[in-house]
C-alpha cells in the first residue's frame, strides 16, 4: 500500500476526545521495514490539535511524501481552545533528516501566526518539501513576516498557497522583499487577503529581479484597482516568456548581450552579462553601423511583449554577416523608394481627378 485516504471520517469520535484511530494511523506511518506509504490524506476528519500530538512524532521517520490534513481543526484543542501544542509536535518531526515530505497541506485549520513562526522555523530543514498549503487560516502579517523570512533564501519550495488569510499590505510587502532573493518559488497565492492597489507596487518592484516567478494569485482582493493588478501580472508574464527565451542557450547569450534589455531584462542577467553589454555599446564597430547602433544604444526599453518581439528581431540582425546587413540595408532603401513612388502615383492620380472634377 502506496496510498492510505482516510478523509471524511470522524477519527476522534463525536465528542473530539477519541484517539485510537489516530494512534493506529500513526503507528501505520511511522517507518518499519518494508512500510511504503508516500502518500496519506486526512482531511475532513475533525482532528484537533491533541490529536496531532499523537501523529507528530510519527513524521520524524516516514515513508511519507504527500501528507492532506486539510480541513480539520489543528489549531485548537478538543474543546476549541486556541493550542499550538499539535504544531509544535510536528515540527520537531519536520527538522528530522528522515522526513521527506514533498507537499504538506494545512489549508482550513484554523491556524494562526503562532503555526506560522514554528512552520517558518523549520522550512529551511525541510529539504524535500516543494509544496506548501496554509490557505484559508488565521495567518496575519505577523505571520506572512516570518513566512517571509524563511523563504528568502529558500532553494527547495516551488509553491506557496496562502489564500483566504489576511495577511495585508504589509504582509504582501514581506513576502515581495523575499522575492527579490528567492530563487525557486515558481507560484505563490495571495487570492481574498485584505490586498490593495499598494500590494500592487511591492510585486512590480520585486519582480524587476526575480526571475522565477511564473504564477501569481492576487485574485478576490476587492480594493485593488484593476490597471494595477493587470500591471503586476504582466510581470509575471514577461516571467514566462523569459523562461521560455533562456530555454534556447543560443537565443538567450544573444539576448542577453542586446542592449535592448536594459531595463527589463537587463535587471535579471549576471553581473558578467552586464559587462558583455556595456562593451557591446561602447564598440567603435557597433558605433560605425548607425542603424544597428540606433537599435541597440539609443531606443527606450517599451513594453515587456513588445521588448520581447523587437528582442528577437534584433537577433537575427546582430547574427548576420556584414555583406548579409549590406544586403538588407540595400533591400530596405528598395522598399522605401517603391512606397516613394506609389506614394508620388497616387497623389498624381488624386490631382488628375480633382482637375477633371473642376
């Protein structure tokens, strides 16, 4: 067995003050040999916090990879008293090397900054885990500040849902600052928590170096102008399309090494690159052809598609031979004198009508 979905049960009995069946599911993932359970889901169980005290120490030496505890009630006791006392037991078991859980779901239970700060305390042990849900809690900006703080410089965590909380604008503005050191979040859901337009600024200023994120939730947030949401998302995007650019190692070093990247992309390359770029603009040989000299130093960067698509077009310019440029430059001075003269031919048409029309 591989697979173990207990959810919707009552595992702690009507009265919330039953244990065996937790003890037994406990005592089913801890690690003796042969046990291969990666994947077990509890949710919809009414487990409490005392209860989560039985399964804690069991994660320390597990199988497990996949662990849904969602909607429960892990943040209070058997009688709805706020406790941490759950949490606390499994943490210990996180910061265990032998842990090697994947994705940890917690959504829907009831858990507040306190979950949080002892959550944030181990991530950096949880080596393996690349998904993590605390949506639909009580997770403040206190919270989201340590959350924050423990995924700065995390390398390993690839999704972060924390929806349906309040974390706020300055919660929002913790996690942005996060982002202009992490490395690996390609997702992070911050849909129906108490955003405004403000949150808006923190993902764009953030997003001028991260180059990683690919996915980002800032639905439901009723105080957040649209202009603005669509704004930080259009950066996300450019995010997407620069991961697909890097995809192609030839395209990107010629990207890379395009003035026209400056500002935008130009955020997100090496220092090394930076270099290769300002000797590209001060080459006396670059300078000696003004219209691929006017292209790659003088522009202003537009917007994030349009730098992209006119990106690619300087590329197939700046791989081209001199005689190929030659040829272009010749094939272009061909076309402007074709539109002269269809130009010219049209208004002397246009003057002969108006002469026989008077």
């Amino acid at each position: 067995v591989t697979q173990l979905d207990v959810s919707s049960n009552v595992m702690c009995g009507v009265r919330g003050d039953r244990y065996d069946a937790i003890k037994a599911v406990a005592k089913a993932v801890s690690s003796p040999t042969g046990t291969k359970l990666s994947d077990l889901r509890l949710s919809h169980n009414g487990l409490h916090s005392t209860a989560l005290c039985f399964l804690g120490p069991a994660l320390a030496d597990t199988t497990l990879l996949h662990l849904d505890l969602s909607d429960n009630a892990l943040g209070v006791d058997s009688v709805g008293r706020r406790s941490a006392a759950g949490m606390k037991a499994c943490v210990a078991s996180f910061a265990s090397p032998k842990c090697r859980l994947t994705t940890l779901n917690l959504s829907g239970n009831y858990l507040g900054n306190e979950e949080m700060i002892l959550l944030s305390q181990v991530l950096d042990s949880m080596l393996t885990l690349t998904d993590l849900d605390v949506s639909f809690n009580d997770v403040h900006a206190v919270g989201a500040r340590h959350l924050a703080s423990a995924i700065k410089f995390n390398s390993t965590l690839a999704h972060l849902d924390l929806g349906g909380n309040h974390v706020q604008d300055a919660g929002a503005a913790e996690l942005a600052e996060a982002l202009k050191f992490n490395e690996s979040l390609r997702g992070l859901v911050l849909a129906a928590n108490d955003l405004t337009t403000s949150s808006c600024y923190y993902w764009i200023d953030a997003l001028q170096t991260n180059a990683v994120l690919v996915d980002l939730n800032i639905e439901e947030n009723d105080a957040m102008e649209v202009s603005a949401k669509r704004e930080a998302l259009e950066w996300v995007k450019g995010n997407v399309e620069l991961i697909d650019l890097r995809a192609d190692p030839d395209t990107f070093d010629l990207a890379v090494r395009s003035k026209i990247v400056r500002d935008n992309l130009f955020n997100k390359v090496s220092r090394e690159d930076k270099e290769v770029i300002s000797k590209l603009v001060t080459n006396i040989s670059v300078k000696n052809d003004p219209e691929f000299h006017e292209r790659v130093a003088t522009i202003c960067p537009p917007g994030r598609s349009q730098m992209l698509r006119m990106t690619k077009n300087l590329l197939a310019l700046m791989t081209m031979t001199k005689e190929d440029r030659a040829v272009r430059l010749v094939q272009k001075a061909y076309r402007k004198m074709q539109e002269r003269k269809r130009k010219e031919a049209a208004m002397r048409e246009k003057e002969a009508r108006r002469r026989r029309a008077g």
